[in-house]
C-alpha cells in the first residue's frame, strides 16, 4: 500500500510539474504591446504594423502597437520600462540605441544591456545622398568639390543627434575632408522637402523615408553608400563608384526586444514567430517596396552582431568628432 501511495505521489508530482512548465511556457495570454519610437507612417512603423497584424492571427490575441516618437526615443523607452516584464510588452529599437548611444551620450536613461533582452533584427537598409532634381550637383563628386572649396556653406540634415543619417554626413565630412552644417529636423517629411527645396545641400535618406519625392519627381539620387547598387536602382553609383571614400556604407536596421529577464522559453517563442511572419510572401514584397532587406540572426549571432556594431560606432563617432549640442 505505501509503494502505490508513494507511485501515485510520484505520478502527481511529475503531472504537477509538465502542468507548471507548460503554464509558465504559455504566451500570449492576453494582448501584446508593442511600443516603437517612430512616427505613424514611417517605414519603420509600417513594418511593425504588417508584423503586427500577423502575429496577432498566429496568437489569437491582439497585438497593438504604440506610437511613442520623440525624445531620441526615451520616450518610448521609458514606456517600455515600466511595462509588463514577461514579454507582454516589447520594444522596437533602431539601431542607434544599441550600439551608438552608449558611446554618444555622456548619460543615458536606459543601460543596453541591463534593460533588454534581444530578440532579432526586423531589416536592414542602406542610404543614399539624396538632393533636389534641380540641384547644381549632377554627381556626388561635385558636391564633395564644391564642400571642400566651401568649408562651413554647404549643410545636410538628420532627426535627431546620432541617428544613422547624422552620423553617417559626419563620418562622410571626416572622410572628404570637408566641413558641412548639420540642420536638425523634428520629423522626416519636412526634412526631405527642404531637400527637394534646395534649402539643404543634401541628406541621406533610405527609400522608405526619401522614396515617395524621388518617385514624385522631387528628388535625385547621387549614389548609395552601400557595397553594390540596389536592384531597384541599378543606375545608382555606390558611392566608391561615384568617387566618393572607398568602401563608404551607411546602414541601419530595427530591432525586436524583450524586457532583461523574460522567460526565456517566451522569448524563444517569440523570435520563431516573428521570423515565420517575415518570411511570408507578402511580407517579402513589403520589404521589397520599402527598400528593405530581411536580416535574421539568431539570438547568439545577433547579439555578437550588436557587439561588433557598437565598436563601429565607436570609432565612428571618435572619427567624425561627433558632439552634442
């Protein structure tokens, strides 16, 4: 009698135990926030809103996103701290915040690697010197003459300090040995209309943020700061092609993040549906429009990856000379 009391104890233990597993593994139990720094209608913000809407149909449960632009993003960050700590609530980063802003800001309210637990990159892109259509500049070799025959008179403009756009005009002063006067801009629309002005020199811009007035006419492309031409502009030099630095490449890319410390089991979860929802075809066709490209890592790789990147930013910022105001 002891030995079948004893059996079923230990029986009743084991069903105790799968039970618990299976509860604490258990996600989304209710709906998922995801909160990102960038403005409604961005790039950035269309395609979390298409990933949103997947994985909402794969979970069963509505997954929101929340706009919280401004602030270099602490904003939406501070949202995110004070959130839910088992991956109901996560985070979109670009990729300034993981890798650049350490170096950049004397003190941040966030620390990178106490605060978030990394769960992929959603894309990448590369920058191209965009100017307006009537612009002096028929090449980006004469614009950077022109820089180095008029130090301080040309400008470029960014949104933020540090951002992908800003520190990529530096290093390229640094490497043209020009001086150039970097004009901040609250929001994207505006900037690449005084582009499209004249009332900038010239600004870096993806095709998701500089696409729609390049395709209305408004813009011109010079050359993409990428190792080879893009397949939706093979006209467009790189810029070592265009006489530009050799080997000159501005890239960005966003990131999916969990709180520091989310069940690991969820967050695993979380990156095997998310790159399952990319890897659909209409999702392809989305990154293809906005002139992005998929980029999964898995979770070891990327954060190597981030790693590698903040040393690069590093002696970007080193290089360039990089201040804030």
């Amino acid at each position: 009698m002891n030995w079948l009391l004893i059996r079923i104890a230990a029986a009743m233990l084991v069903f105790g135990l799968s039970a618990g597993v299976a509860l604490a593994v258990e996600f989304p139990s209710r709906p998922v926030r995801i909160i990102t720094p960038f403005p409604a209608g961005s790039g950035p913000e269309a395609v979390l809103r298409l990933l949103a809407d997947k994985l909402s149909k794969r979970w069963k449960q509505p997954v929101i996103v929340e706009n919280r632009p401004g602030g270099n993003g602490f904003i939406a960050i501070d949202a995110f701290k004070h959130g839910a700590t088992d991956g109901h609530d996560l985070l979109q980063l670009d990729s300034v915040h993981l890798s650049a802003y350490p170096h950049l800001f004397r003190k941040l309210p966030y620390d990178a690697a106490a605060d978030f637990e990394p769960i992929l990159p959603l894309f990448r892109t590369y920058f191209f010197f965009a100017v307006g259509t009537d612009s002096k500049y028929p090449n980006l070799a004469a614009l950077i003459d022109d820089a180095r025959r008029q130090p301080g008179k040309l400008n470029y403009g960014s949104w933020s300090v540090g951002n992908p756009v800003h520190l990529g005009s530096a290093l390229f002063e640094s490497e043209t040995r020009t001086q150039m006067v970097h004009v901040l801009y609250k929001e994207t629309t505006q900037l690449y209309t005084d582009v499209a002005t004249g009332e900038l020199s010239f600004a870096l811009g993806s095709i998701a943020t500089s696409g729609a007035l390049q395709r209305a006419g408004k813009l011109r492309y010079l050359a993409l700061a990428a190792p080879q031409r893009s397949a939706l502009f093979p006209n467009v030099p790189t810029v070592t092609e265009a006489g530009g630095p050799a080997g000159f490449e501005v890239t960005g890319w966003t990131a999916l993040v969990a709180p520091h410390g989310a069940p690991a089991a969820v967050v695993e979860q979380i990156q095997r549906d998310v790159e399952a929802a990319l890897n659909e075809p209409d999702s392809k066709e989305r990154y293809r429009a906005l002139g992005y490209e998929p980029f999964p890592l898995a979770r070891s790789a990327f954060v190597q990856y981030i790693q590698r990147e903040s040393l690069h930013f590093a002696g970007v910022i080193r290089k360039a000379g990089v201040s804030l105001q």
